[in-house]
C-alpha cells in the first residue's frame, strides 16, 4: 500500500456528510484531515470528478467465519469484500467455532482484523456458547473493545436471560444488546417465509410472527431496564411498527434493515435456488414496502448487510438442506442507490446517514461516520454514484460466490477507499 504519511488530495468531488453537503477537494496527512475547500494540493492525487466524497460506510453486521469457518471466509479476504464496498469499519459477528465468548478468542479477530484493509470490530456473544442460557463474560469482553453483544443466529429466547444481560450491559459504558428476533419455537423447521409462497412450493414457513413476538418482547425489557437494544435485519411491517412506537415512547431501541430485505420478496424462492434462502427469510410485498417506509422515516438507523458467505459446495445443495445467507459488502451500495436513491425513496444524503454515520453512533465507533472536516480521522470513501455495472459472482473479493444479485445490473460503485489516510481502493483495485 502507498506510504500512510504521503499527503493526498481528494480531488473535484462532492462531499456529502452529517453536515451538509459541499464540492471541495479534501486535503489528508498523518492520517487526519487537514482541509476541506477548493485548489487543494499534495503529494498524491485521487480524482474524484463527478463523485460523492463520504465518510467511510459502516457495517453493523457482517459474518467473517474465522475462526472455524475459514473454506468460506476469512477476515482478510472478508475486510478487503467491504473495502471494495466502501467500508472503513465492520462488525464481525460471533457465532464462529469457537464463538466470540471469551476474550481470546476476541482478541485473536482483532488481531487479524488490524491487519486488514478495513477496521474489523467484534461483536462479543451474549451467552455462553450461544446457547441462551448462561451470561458471557461480558464485562472481560467490553475490556477489549467490544460493544455490540449479540448471539447472532440464535434468537435469545429465554426472557430472563435477556433481562440479566440487558442489565449487564446498561452498567458496561457504550453497550448495546442485539437480537437475532426470531423466536426458535416458532421459526425452527422453516426455511422461507410463511405466506402464499411457501404453500405453493410445498416449504416449511418461518412466520412473521416469530419476529414481532421477540421484538415485542424485548422492547418492554428495554424500557424496564433502561438498557439499549438494537433489532439486527428487521423484516416485517408489524415488528417495525413496535421499533416505531417504542422510539416514540422515548426507549433507547435501535434497528437495522438487510439490502435484502428491501429489495428482494419470497417470490424469489420460486426458483428453489438456495441463493434466496436467508435468515429472517425474504418477506411478502407488504413488508419490504413496510421497510423502505421504515428507511425514510427514521425507524430503521442503519443499513446493515447481514454479509453471510458460504462454501460453494454447501449453497449447491436442495433448498432446504442448503444454509442460510448471502454476500453483501460489495453490492449494499449499488442496491441502495439503485433500489432507493434512484427512485426517489432516500436522498444520497439520507442513503449514506443510513450506510455510515448512524450505525456508527449505534456502534460508538468515533474513528468512521464523522464529518468530513479539518481534523477528523481520514476515513472517506469515494463513490461514482452514476457508474452502472453487473454482479458476477466470480469477480467478487469474498471467498464464496453465494450472492442473490448474480447478473443483476446495479447503479452505484466505489472508486476508492481510504482507511486512516491510507488509500486501501483505487480506481476500483485493492491496493493489495
């Protein structure tokens, strides 16, 4: 990669940030910022001419696999899919072999993540193994950084265990609980959305309901502990209408939303292709329309990706053997400008508050999400928001292919990245 102390010049773009938005060059050395404003020079040069300058996305939600599960993923190959996306900073999820449920384990990602090309925070798992029932060690975990406790891909079903870590983490400072919303009793078994199409194709359905009875649930346990909760890649309309009225009744609840989700509808399961097959599955019309209406008017605080490979072999299976998820990092930015900028559903501004600066209030993070200004950290991306291109799986940077925007035409694309005033994208190229 190029020398971090050489000072760059982002060139002729638009900057968009919390503040407002602006056409200025942006000045980078030692890492920071040093102006914003027009006829800026430097050592190196990065054109930035019909582009958006933003600060650098963020992820709430992203599933690197290592350790354990490194055939699919790993947090090298994982850092540079979100890089090439326009991330500066990714939250891995835990529920790796071994889990993120002891500080070893949290460490050894943070180690590997330092020397990736984005920052990788952990997540730090709720429970003991996962397995809803004991507390992690959540205060030994919030010592190394994390802030996120989640046991992602497994619902906390028990409501005292969540009450005890919600109470827990309301006395760790910057900590929030997320849930997986989907309660095991009801949604173990399915494999697609309960609805018209899971009867037509003859497959065991997950209803909205096994979402909305958790996020009911875990809402009145906000506001009896005063603790934060965060609902990871909400689905459904009736369970965005409780984040909504839970907002209104002032609780500390935060939420995300899946590109998948607003973009894709049961419908594509028709063609029983395993790339469709997620967890919480791809919902009815009503509901991806109820969570483009949740993007726009604040229900939803982040765009995360739920970025979910998987080994080729095991997504080649029947539908319902096959695993859930899917990629993200590299197509969340052109499905958003595509699927809601384009059509008027999000300004560019309020698609990029959605893509980085919000999740990274959500996250606590301080180094990502913050104006583009004298003196904040060099973490930019910059985005030819008109730049029209094709998924094709073989040319992703993610060690799985599983993606279901394959052949898909997509508007939006990073140009570079820049982590810590180091360019780590150029021209659509990892620098290494």
């Amino acid at each position: 990669m190029p020398e971090a102390d050489q000072s760059l010049v982002i060139k002729g773009g638009r900057v968009i940030d919390a503040t407002g938005e602006r056409d200025a060059d942006v000045l980078i050395a030692a890492g920071e910022i040093v102006e914003v404003g027009p006829g800026l020079k430097a050592e190196r040069e990065l054109d930035a001419s019909g582009c958006v300058v933003s600060p650098g996305l963020v992820d709430l939600h992203v599933h690197l696999r290592e350790p354990g599960g490194e055939d699919a993923e790993t947090i090298e190959t994982g850092a540079r899919a979100a890089a090439l996306g326009g991330f500066t900073a990714i939250v891995a999820m835990p529920n790796t072999e071994p889990p993120h449920d002891e500080p070893s384990v949290v460490a050894s990602v943070l180690a590997a993540g330092a020397r990736s090309l984005c920052d990788v925070h952990a997540a730090g798992c709720i429970t003991e193994g996962r397995a809803g029932t004991a507390l992690a060690p959540m205060g030994e975990l919030h010592a190394l950084g994390v802030r996120i406790f989640t046991d992602d891909g497994a619902c906390v079903d028990r409501a005292g265990v969540m009450r005890r870590a919600l109470e827990y983490a309301r006395s760790l400072p910057g900590a929030v609980v997320a849930q997986h919303a989907e309660d095991s009793s009801l949604a173990d078994g399915g494999h697609m959305h309960e609805g018209e199409w899971s009867s037509r194709l003859g497959i065991a359905g997950r209803p909205a309901i096994a979402e909305s009875a958790v996020v009911a649930r875990d809402c009145l346990l906000a506001e009896a502990t005063g603790a934060r909760v965060h609902f990871l890649h909400l689905s459904t309309a009736v369970a965005l209408d409780m984040v909504r009225g839970a907002k209104a009744r002032g609780l500390a609840v935060t939420a995300e939303a899946a590109p998948h989700h607003f973009t894709l509808t049961d419908a594509a399961c028709a063609s029983f292709d395993p790339a469709f097959k997620v967890h919480p599955p791809l919902r009815s019309d009503a509901d991806v329309a109820a969570v483009k209406q949740g993007l726009a008017d604040g229900t939803i605080d982040a765009i995360a990706t739920d970025h979910a490979p998987h080994a080729v072999e095991t997504k080649e299976r029947p539908f319902e053997e096959a695993p859930p998820g899917m990629l993200g990092l590299e197509t969340a930015l052109a499905v958003t400008i595509t699927e809601l900028v384009g059509p008027g559903v999000l300004t560019m501004a309020e698609a990029l508050a959605l893509l980085s600066w919000r999740p990274a209030a959500v996250a606590g993070m301080t180094q990502h999400g913050q104006p583009v200004a004298a003196g904040a950290p060099a973490n930019v991306c910059v985005i030819d928001p008109a730049l029209t291109w094709e998924v094709d799986p073989s040319r992703l940077a993610s060690k799985s292919r599983n993606t279901p925007y394959s052949g898909r035409a997509l508007t939006g694309r990073v140009r570079h990245t820049v982590l810590r005033g180091t360019p780590v994208v150029v021209d659509g190229e990892p620098c290494r």
